[in-house]
C-alpha cells in the first residue's frame, strides 16, 4: 500500500489525526508493519496482523484485535478499508477495541468517496479526511452510545416478551 519513501508523509497525517482528536494512550496498527515501526517512535503501539516476516521484526506484534480488550485502545489505525469487501466486519471489529471517544483511522490510496462513506455508515463521528501524496487519511471518533442504548432496547424488547402471558 504504502512505499518506503511515502510512509513519513502518512505519518505526519496520521499523527495529525490523532493530535486533532486528542488521543493518547496505547494505539493499534493493523497490517501494516511500517507505519507501526515509525508511529512506535513517539508513541506506544501494538502491530496487528503483520506477515510472519515484518511480525519478527516487531517482537510485541499481535496476530488479530480478537485478543485486545474491548474499549482499552485510543486508537486503530489500518490501511485499505475503502476497498476491503468485509469493511463493515473490519470496522466493527476496530471499534470494538477502541474506547468510547477514541480515533480510527484508515489509510487508502484514492477512493476519497467511498473512505468517507464507509466511516459514516460505520459509526464514526467527527470525520475528518487528509491527504498525504495519493493516500486519503480518513479519521473519526468512536460512539459506542448507539451500540449500548440498541443493546439496552434489545433486552428490554426480549425482556417484555419474556414477561407477557403466552
């Protein structure tokens, strides 16, 4: 996705996005070992879903988010969302992990449209879009008020039915 030499530029993006959306605290970078080695200069990262090869070099590499406490990082960072065919499976998985006012950000080369549109209908909040070169760097804030107030009237609906007479 992203060459050697236009990694700094992404950076710069991303390190904006995160500094416009105050997040601090421990951040995840998925798939893609460059960006994680140079973001890891200034703040603490986990790599996710490295190759076996780029996963040596960064020994505190992790294999998948699945094993990251929900709602414990401030923030994902991954790349290739605006052409992945599961993007809202990704997106749900990311936010998952990402605490409640949290940034995720995504990196695309091109597709400005369809970067924008996947972060609105994901959920995400505050979106906000850069350009680092041909890379799109789309961010946005994390809710997780929608998914606990559905989570709250989907007992409540279950509850009522358990409740009337048959």
């Amino acid at each position: 996705m992203l060459d050697g030499l236009f990694v700094t530029p992404a950076v710069t993006a991303i390190t904006e996005a995160l500094a416009a959306t105050k997040a601090t605290g421990v951040v995840a970078v998925v798939g893609h070992a460059k960006l994680a080695a140079a973001l890891a200069a200034a703040r603490e990262v986990v790599p996710v879903a490295l190759s076996a090869r780029a996963a040596r070099k960064l020994p505190s590499a992790i294999p998948a988010l699945t094993s990251v406490e929900p709602s414990s990082l401030a923030a994902v960072i991954g790349v290739d969302l605006a052409t992945d065919a599961d993007w809202e499976v990704t997106i749900r998985g990311w936010a998952r992990v990402v605490r409640d006012g949290g940034t995720i950000v995504f990196v695309d080369r091109g597709h400005v449209h369809e970067a924008s549109r996947r972060a609105l209908c994901g959920g995400l909040t505050e979106i906000e879009q850069r350009h680092a070169g041909r890379a799109v760097i789309t961010s946005g804030l994390v809710s997780h008020l929608g998914t606990s107030l559905q989570e709250e009237a989907s007992r409540t609906v279950s509850g009522s039915r358990a409740q009337r007479p048959g």
